[in-house]
C-alpha cells in the first residue's frame, strides 16, 4: 500500500465479494481515521440500524456502501503520511542476568510506523527480554535503545509505547466501563467518549459482550479487548508478548489480520513488534521476521550475528506415507542434498535452481501421495531445523 487511493481501492473491491463483516471493520477504520464526531455518530447510527436488520443482506450491502463513500470522499481531502517514519532503534543491544550464561545481542534493529517485526523462537531464547528491553522494563546490559519520536518523561513514554504481556492484570467491572475509563484517562470527554467507545468495541467485535464483566470473557475476547484499549490510547507502538496464545486457529487468524490494518492505517499508524510460537501464521503478518536461538538474533534480510552467508538452497517441508529411502531414491535424481525426517515431517534441500513446478511434477509422474506442503526457503522455519 502506497497511498490512500490504494487503501481505499482494496476495500472497494471487498464490495465484489460481499463480505459484509470485513467490510464493516474497515469502515470503521475509516471512522476513526477522520477524527470527526459527526462520522462517528453516522457510523455508530449504522451499527444501530444493522443489529436490528441483520437479516436484510441487501440493504446493508447498500447502507455500507453509501457510508463508504461518504468517508472515502471526506478523508481524499486530506493528507496520509506514507513515510514509514522509524520509530524505535537499537544499536548493539544486549542484556545479561548476573553470572547466568544467558546472554541476549547483539541486537541491532529498526521498528517503522506500518511494520509489524515478529520474534520467533523457543521458549527461553530471548522473546521477552527483548520485549521488556524495548519498553524500559529493564534495563539494557549495553548497547542503546532510540525513540524517533517526542515524549516527556517515562510515564508518557509508556502512553506512546504499550506493552502487552503474556499475562495481563486482571480487569474489575464490565468491558464497557473499563474501556471508557481508559478513553477518559486519554483525553476522551462526553459525547466523544461514548461514541469512540462504540466504535472500538464494534471494530474488534465485542459489540455483543460489551456489558460483559472482563472476567467472563474467554482468551481469545480478552485479546480483543486490550486491543480496543489500544486503539483508544493511539500509541506510537505496541509491543506483546505471545497474543496468539491459547487461541484457537481462527481467533489466530482474525487478531492478526486485526494487527494488520490496525498497523497500517492510513492515518494513525503504528508500529507493532509480537512474539509468538506461531510461526507460520506470524510471517504471514509480519513485514520482517527475527527468530532468537540462545539470545542471538538471525532473519532472512540481515545477517545480523555476522555469521558466513548461508549457501542458496531451494527448501521444502512435506509429509508423505513413503518411506525415507524411496523418497531419497527419487528426489536424488532431481539434485537432492538432503532429506532429513523432523518429527514426521520431511525436509528436503535441493540446489536453488530446483523449483517448486519440479517438486509437483516428479510427485504427479511417480503417483507418490503427500499429505502436506509447504516451501520453507523463504521462511524462518529453517532456523528451527537446522
């Protein structure tokens, strides 16, 4: 996305396919990002009128696209900034626990507005060291840590910089008062209150829970929840630790799409830094993805622990109800190097000239059954298995 035009142009085209649930999300994106009360009320409005219409798919289609335009002529008018300004830097950064051998860095790193970094790797190589160096929870061993942009002292620090841990303090009262206290404390008054409110809860989808108690809420809810929070105090960047555990696939799915847009707005952008155990469905949200084996970073763009440039190979993961050695009879033919078994799953290398067409076509020619694919040359995975 390079422009507003763009952004707008994607979500005209989500009108084709009539999803309506997406559609909606995105109107409100486009809600928030005016920064006008009368848009917001119109937009609440809608939310009002579609609860109680929700059977009369046309006319909803109809009402969103009305809304839609309206807000897309208004917010033409102004101006995005699509610099993709830095947000955080880190010069040779590390830190140590006393005489335990742990030991994180160098790490040396930029955050941007629009760029979500995910952290992979085993429990215990770093993830959340690194998370709490970045917000000033503790306290770098050496190395320094660079905020591009103003603040005055550590507490507002901490308003333009969220950090979201694994475990997050349990909330008293209902989602709805917890959520316009946190407007208020923000600077959200009255009408504005209620309305910025509405909307959040109606973007993260908790329009029907919203007089829940906190505690009645299940994980994936309470994910949600804190990310309302988070649209609600408009920070700089937002840094958590493990968002997509204990959700099931699709919570996965719609929380990372949900970090996606809220990322790359157009108008209120952020930068968004995550650690997770999963892995594929992290680089699929991720604009660069740093994987952490004993404190020390690796990824695919920077040879950050300055280790020899690894030899170009085309990587495969797959699983098939052959045996290993008929596998390798066959696949040797085609310039094969290896092919290793990693927890029922085969990884096979081959010289990076070999191309996935080629992989298909000896699998349909010699009828050999696969069960599942993926190509991993590209991916952090090849850290994990080597």
């Amino acid at each position: 996305m390079t422009n507003l035009t763009n952004y707008l142009d994607e979500i005209k085209q989500m009108f084709i396919f009539g999803d309506c649930k997406l559609i909606l999300k995105r109107i409100i994106d486009l809600t928030l990002d005016s920064q006008n009360i009368e848009q917001y009320s119109k937009t609440v409005d809608l939310l009002d009128w579609i609860d109680l219409n929700e059977a009369n798919t046309v006319s909803i289609t109809e009402k969103l696209q009305e809304r839609f335009n309206e807000l897309a002529e208004l917010l033409l008018k102004q101006t995005a900034d699509f610099n993709n300004n830095p947000l955080i830097t880190t010069v040779d950064l590390t830190k140590t626990y006393g005489n335990a051998a742990f030991r994180l860095g160098p790490v040396n790193l930029t955050i941007h507005e629009r760029e979500i970094i995910g952290l992979v790797g085993e429990n215990g190589n770093g993830k959340t060291t690194l998370l709490r160096s970045l917000c000033r929870e503790l306290k770098p061993t050496s190395g320094s840590i660079s905020y591009h942009f103003d603040y005055t002292d550590n507490y507002d620090l901490r308003s333009k910089l969220i950090y979201i841990p694994q475990r997050t303090k349990v909330c008293k009262g209902g989602l709805l008062e917890n959520l316009s206290f946190t407007a208020a404390i923000y600077g959200l008054k009255g009408k504005e209150n209620i309305l910025m409110v509405d909307l959040v809860i109606a973007r993260m989808g908790l329009r029907k829970f919203r007089n829940y108690s906190w505690k009645s809420l299940s994980s994936g809810y309470k994910m949600r929840f804190e990310l309302a929070r988070v649209l609600l105090q408009k920070p700089k960047i937002l840094v958590i630790d493990e968002p997509l555990a204990n959700l099931d696939i699709m919570a996965q799915q719609t929380v990372l799409d949900d970090f996606r847009h809220i990322a790359k707005s157009p108008f209120r952008p952020m930068g968004i830094v995550l650690s997770s155990q999963q892995l594929y469905e992290v680089e699929k949200a991720s604009d660069e993805v740093i994987f952490l084996k004993n404190g020390a970073p690796r990824n695919l763009v920077k040879n950050e622990t300055n280790q020899p440039d690894e030899i170009k190979q085309f990587i495969i993961e797959f699983e098939s109800d052959w045996k290993q050695e008929a596998l390798y009879e066959l696949l040797l033919q085609s310039g094969l190097s290896s092919l290793k078994m990693n927890g029922g799953t085969y990884i096979a290398n081959f010289p990076d000239t070999f191309k996935q067409e080629d992989f298909f076509k000896i699998i349909f020619e010699n009828k050999v059954p696969v069960n599942y694919y993926r190509n991993i040359t590209n991916s952090t995975r090849r850290f994990f298995i080597s």
